[in-house]
C-alpha cells in the first residue's frame, strides 16, 4: 500500500462517529479471544495428554513458544520500518515502535494458535484461523503494519509444515 492508501482508510475511519473505537476495539477484542482460546486450547491438549499419555500439551506449547521466539529473532534482525513511519501518519493504534513490523508478530501467533487448535479440534481451528485473517486486515487498516507484513507472518507459519502431518482429534 502506498502513502494515499493509508492516509485515505484511517481518514474515512476517523471521520466516522467512534470510527476509530469501533476498529481498534474489534482489533482489541479479535486479539483477547485469541489469546484466551490459546488457554483453552492448552486444558484442552493437557486434558488429551492426561487420558491418552500423547504428549500433545507438551507439544502445543514449545510449537507455540518456539515458534513466537523464533519470529521475534527473525523480525529483529530484518528490523523493517512500519508504515506510519515510512509515510509519517498517524495510526490509529498508538504505537512507539518504529521498526520490527516485519512479519506481524500478532498475525504470526494467530496463525500458530489456530494451526493448533486444528490439531485439537477442527471446529475451533476453523473459527481461530477466522480470527487471524480478521486480526490481519485490522493491523493493515490501522496502518501499523504492511500488507506483506501480515501476509509474511501467515506465510511463515504455513512454511514450518502443514497440519496434515499431526493426527486431528475432534472432541467436540
């Protein structure tokens, strides 16, 4: 997107009434449920792991924890500029960072917590990956990351290996 683009969306989102509360409480909200599924997802794996002895809240967890400790490396050494900087706007979330918008650490662990939540249960994972695409637009819409932030951080996570290869168990 260019400097236009996102001059124009977080206009048209500010001269809405409580345009700007509407976004960023969506983006607030779409980023609790998923951190509070990511919860639900670890009782639910802990219980799996204490019926059947898999090691799946083990597995849930490094997945989860490695992979998050991974992309923050990676986006500290790309360390790439964020949109309101680069086009000097102000975003619609108040952040100080200037750099590490690259990949979308959110968009990342969203995508993570779902991928998992598919290995737990299908419905669940269904609604979470839901929720990562909507948290995606919303970061781009609030101007504090590029389009090919969010893509990136989607992208990487389907990069370390598609669900196909664990074992789906549907409780629910």
């Amino acid at each position: 997107m260019k400097q236009e683009s996102y001059i124009k969306i977080t206009e048209a989102v500010r001269k809405k009434k409580n345009g700007v509360k509407i976004v960023t409480g969506i983006n607030r909200i779409v980023t609790i449920m998923i951190y509070v599924l990511f919860a639900v997802i670890i009782l639910m794996s802990a219980f799996m792991q204490y019926q059947n002895n898999s090691g799946t809240c083990v597995r849930v967890v490094l997945v989860c924890s490695i992979s998050f400790v991974a992309v923050t490396i990676f986006r500290y050494i790309i360390d790439e500029k964020r949109p309101y900087v680069v086009y000097d706007f102000s975003p619609l979330i108040v952040k100080e960072k200037k750099g590490q918008s690259m990949p979308s650490r959110h968009v990342f662990s969203a995508f993570v917590i779902a991928m998992s939540a598919l290995y737990i249960c299908i419905p669940l994972g269904i609604f979470m990956m839901l929720l990562a695409v909507i948290m995606a637009f919303e970061r781009v819409i609030c101007g504090v990351h590029f389009p090919k932030d969010v893509i990136a951080g989607a992208v990487i996570r389907e990069a370390l290996g598609p669900i196909k290869k664990y074992p789906t168990r549907v409780y629910f």
